[in-house]
C-alpha cells in the first residue's frame, strides 16, 4: 500500500479500535442492566462483536488498498501481489492478537474469574473468523493480479500487432504491385484501428480517474474530523487543550490533510493527461 493509502488506513484502524471499545464497553452496559454481568454470555457477546468489527475494518483495508494498487507501479503485479499477501496476513494476527489482549486485561480488570472455557470458546471463534478474513482478502489480492496482468497484455498486444504489421508492409511493398500494396494498407489501417481503444473506451476511463480522485479528497476529508477528535481526546485526558502543543497538532494535520490532497490530485492529473494525449493521438482532437 502507498503512502495515501497508508495514512488513511492507520486513521481508520485507530478509529476502528475506538469504536470496538465503545461497542463492548455498551456490552458490558447492557448486561448489567439485565442483571446478567459476570456470566458466559457476557463474555461470548464480547468476543462476537469485536470479531464482526474485525470483519468490518477489513472492508475498508480493501477499498484503500485497491486505489492505491492503481496508483503503485503498474509492471510489476506479481512483486505487489506477493507483498500485499504478506501484508494481509500480518494486519489480521496483528488485530487478533491486540483484540484478544485488550479482551483479556479487560475481563480481568472487571474480576471475571472461572470462566476459561468460554474465553476459549471466544478465542477459537475469533481465530476461525481471522483465517476466514486472511484467505479472503488474498484471493482479493490475487484477483487484482490477475485483471492487471489481463491489462499488461492487452497493451502488449495493442504496441505489437501496429509493429509487427507495420514491419509486414515494409517488407510487401518490395515485393508486391501497386494494387496488392493498396489493399494491404486498407488491412493495415483497419487492424490498427482494431487493436486501440475507442474514444469513448478512452473517455471511460478519464471519468473512471476523475471518480477515483473524487473518493480519495472525500476519504482524506472524511478521516481528518475523526483525527482531530483524537487529539482533543488526548489532549483533554493531559489537560493540555489550551497549550501551544495542541495547536501545533492541529495544524500539522491540516497541513498532512493538504499535502495527501495534492499528491492524490497530481496522481490523478498525470494519469488523466496520459488518457488525453493518448486520445488526441490516435483519433485527433
């Protein structure tokens, strides 16, 4: 994942973790308030509900991981492939490993005692549900690997049939009369005509661009109210709010907000002049 991608990600894992807290902290809520506190099924709605927000935060790891696949190196989908399965793999034991503990020192915090089996019982559910996630999200990957490979070709084939064409009516017009000659190059434009994107392929693909920066500013956007909140959460927690520290946080991350802005929009704007020039190039403007 690039940089974009990364920094959205991390925002939206400390904001995942928040909000996991906040969800088994209302578990807690709930089953004191049915008089059924330290019991098993106190313990197994734990597990459950920090299991499906784990299922939950992985759908946003996809949607950032796969706008920044389009933007990372485009020759090399096997390198990118095999990193991203890594980095699957290490996200979801990383946040088995972190629920498992946080649920642990939590219960025991709270006095739940003899209740071992049912931690077990929590503990192979949210095991199974990681294993689920990881194969998941790694056939993901690899269907990603294999559309850009599907791409790689198809603009291979797109650079060599004009070559190799191209070379065959050098060769033919030493060798063939003038009427031969013409009906060839009649073949020759049409076959090359073939082989490149239509217009409105090529405008497709702009406005596909243009979409995907729209979602990027609006994910940046989106990420800095939550950011900020969590630093006046942790300042407040210091009582540091007033201080200079603070406000020192809060611009630097308007300026972070700024900065992905723009490498999101210079991305998109290479990309989208690429399409242009590649569409003036081959129909005219």
């Amino acid at each position: 994942m690039d940089k974009i991608g990364k920094s959205l990600w991390e925002a939206k894992r400390a904001q995942n973790r928040k909000v996991r807290e906040e969800i088994i902290a209302g578990v807690y809520q709930r089953k004191a308030a049915q008089n059924n506190f330290h019991s098993s099924d106190t313990v197994r709605a734990i597990y459950k509900a920090a299991t499906l927000r784990n299922g939950a935060l992985m759908k946003f790891w996809a949607e950032y991981f796969q706008d920044s696949w389009r933007r990372e190196s485009y020759w090399w989908p096997w390198h990118m492939a095999k990193r991203a399965r890594r980095e699957v793999e290490g996200i979801i034991n990383l946040e088995r490993a972190t629920i498992d503990r946080e649920i642990q020192a939590d219960l025991e915090r709270r006095s739940f005692k003899g209740y071992d089996a049912v931690i077990k019982q929590g503990q192979d559910e949210l095991n199974s549900s990681c294993v689920v996630l990881t194969q998941k999200y790694q056939s993901f990957v690899e269907t990603l690997k294999e559309e850009r490979w599907r791409e790689i070709k198809g603009f291979w084939l797109q650079l060599a049939i004009p070559l190799i064409v191209a070379g065959f009516s050098i060769w033919l017009t030493t060798r063939a009369n003038e009427a031969e000659i013409d009906r060839y190059k009649e073949m020759v434009e049409n076959v090359v005509r073939w082989s490149h994107e239509t217009p409105e392929q090529l405008d497709q693909k702009i406005r596909y661009e243009q979409m995907l920066l729209d979602r990027r500013i609006k994910n940046i956007r989106d990420e800095t109210p939550r950011r900020e909140e969590a630093i006046k959460t942790k300042f407040s927690a210091s009582g540091l709010v007033r201080s200079g520290m603070f406000a020192n946080e809060l611009k630097k991350l308007k300026i972070d907000e700024e900065k992905l802005i723009t490498e999101a929009r210079e991305d998109a704007k290479f990309k989208i002049n690429f399409l242009q020039e590649e569409k003036e190039k081959l129909f005219g403007k």
